[in-house]
C-alpha cells in the first residue's frame, strides 16, 4: 500500500528538519512550566500543614485542567501550521505531479499525509507529557497516573482532528493560499466564533421558529459537541474534575453542563437531567470527536480526486 510510503517519507523528512525537534522543546516547555507555579508558587506545604481539603486538590488533575487553558487554543494551531501546505504546497511548487507519477493514488497522497503529519504532531505532545510527569513525581504534586495518560492521548488526538482538517482542506484548495485562509477560518470557527455562532442560532430559533426551551437546550449542547475543540475540553474535564471541584457532583455530567453557552441552559439541564443520558456519554463525544479524523479528509479527497493538476 503505497500510502505507507508517502506517510513514511513525510515523516522522516520531519525527522530531518527542525519541525520535530523544535515542536517537542516547545511542547515541553509549556507542559512542565506550569508545574513549578502550581507547586512552589502557590505553596503546596502551607496548604498541607492548614487545609488539608486545599491540599487534596493540589494533584496532576489540577496541572491537567491548568493545561488544557494552554492545549486547547495552541495545539490546534500548531497542528494546521504543521499541516495546511501538507498537498496544496507541493501543488504550488509542482512536486504534488512528481509525487503522483510514481504508483501512488490520490487517495494514497491523502491518508499518507494526514498519517505522517500525524506523526509529527503525536510523538512531541507525547514526549512533552511523559516529561511533565516525571517532573510531577519530582514536585511536590501527587501524580494521578490514569488521568495524565488519557489527557496525553486526548491531546494527541486533538492534534490528529486538526491535521486531518488541514489536510482535508490542503488536499480540496488549489493554492497553499487557499489552504491557509480555510484553514485559519476553521480555526477561527472553532475557537473564537463559535459560542457567538450558538447564541445567535438560539435567539433566532427562540424568535422565529415554535421550539421549546428543553429542545433549544439539547440542540446547543449537540452543536457545542460537535465543535472538536469543545468535546476535547468536555472530555478533559470529565476526566480530571474531582469531587472537590465539582462539589460532589459526577465529574461528567459537570463537563457536559460546562458546554452549554448559556446559564438558563445549565439551569434547565440540570433540572432535566438527574443522571447523564447515555448520547451525552464520554463514549459518544468521543466517536463525534474522532470522526473529524476521517470526514474532512473524506471531503477533501472527493474534491482533489475530481481536479485538474
């Protein structure tokens, strides 16, 4: 399958250049920094000698929840930088005809791309965690093994939705211009837009359209979900909350309320709602979130499939 080889020969000319390397000294740097200002700056050894409580928060799913603030807007940015000119750039520069002269498909070019940049984003969020832990055992924080692990692999996989985006974008675009204006308008969407883009599609459903409260409720929370950036946040914090954060509440069912928008939707929520509903499940986030992965580069291959080099 000569997919393999495109993702191979991207992957090692990452391996070659400063991209890898210097995208593991940055994903480290930010995962092991705030560790000492959790640590030494607040004062873990005060907290234990007057509050015990205080102390018992003060574990790696407080540096988790701390991080996500930083992995959240960063890791997909790195991820479209790393991927956007990933087909439309070697359209521009003519090497995309070279590259299909040899026996490889179209759609080898773009599951081979989206599988070697993958890599390239996947194994510095890793080795950035992996550090960060073992400065966790080192500090004065308590290491919380089972929840470090399931936010390293969420974090990977949040780079891996962003590559398969720009991926899906580069291979649809006939410029690496193009890609880069789609690319950053999703980002934008996602990140900036979207909770905007909710809030007007309420009030003009709550205006125009005969759709109650409780309706208007389960179609935010769905569309918040399917935003990839949203659901990993959602999952994060349905992993790392503790008890002591969420006031005894089940630390998913919180993580799904922390979705909602608006307050009046959490409100009505939780008097809807005792327990989670099984479609609101981390499993269930978790398959949306996963199939940006093969839907945008679906997409994309659909489109580049069709063009005219």
């Amino acid at each position: 399958m000569t997919w393999q080889a495109v993702a191979r020969k991207d992957f090692s000319d990452a391996i070659r250049s400063w991209w890898l390397w210097g995208l593991s000294a940055l994903f480290i740097l930010i995962f092991t920094l705030p560790i000492y200002f959790i640590a030494e700056g607040i004062g873990v050894g005060a907290q234990e000698a007057t509050d015990p409580e205080a102390a018992a928060v003060l574990t790696s799913d407080l540096l988790v929840q701390v991080l996500l603030l930083v992995s959240a807007p960063f890791v997909p940015i790195i991820a479209i930088v790393i991927a956007y000119a990933a087909i439309a750039g070697e359209r521009d520069s003519g090497t995309l005809k070279l590259l299909l002269s040899l026996p490889h498909s179209r759609a080898d070019v773009v599951a081979g791309k989206l599988l070697g940049r993958g890599g390239v984003i996947v194994l510095p969020i890793l080795l950035a965690t992996v550090l960060s832990a073992l400065v966790v055992v080192l500090s004065a924080l308590e290491l919380r093994a089972g929840t470090f692990v399931q936010f390293a692999l969420l974090t990977a996989l949040l780079g891996v939705v962003f590559v398969a985006i720009a991926v899906g974008i580069s291979a649809a675009a006939r410029t690496g211009k193009q890609a880069m204006v789609g690319t950053v308008g999703i980002y934008v969407l996602f990140t900036v837009l979207w909770n905007s883009f909710l809030s007007g599609l309420n009030e003009l459903l709550s205006e125009y359209a005969p759709v109650g409260d409780e309706t208007l409720m389960h179609l935010q929370l769905v569309l918040a979900l399917a935003n990839p950036v949203e659901a990993y946040r959602s999952l994060v914090g349905s992993i790392s909350y503790t008890e002591a954060f969420t006031g005894g509440e089940d630390p998913t069912y919180v993580a799904r309320i922390d979705a909602l928008a608006t307050f009046e939707h959490q409100l009505l929520f939780a008097e809807t709602f005792e327990t989670l509903p099984a479609y609101y499940s981390d499993f269930a986030v978790l398959l949306v979130f996963v199939s940006w992965i093969a839907l945008l580069p679906l997409v994309g291959f659909l489109v580049f499939r069709d063009e005219d080099l």
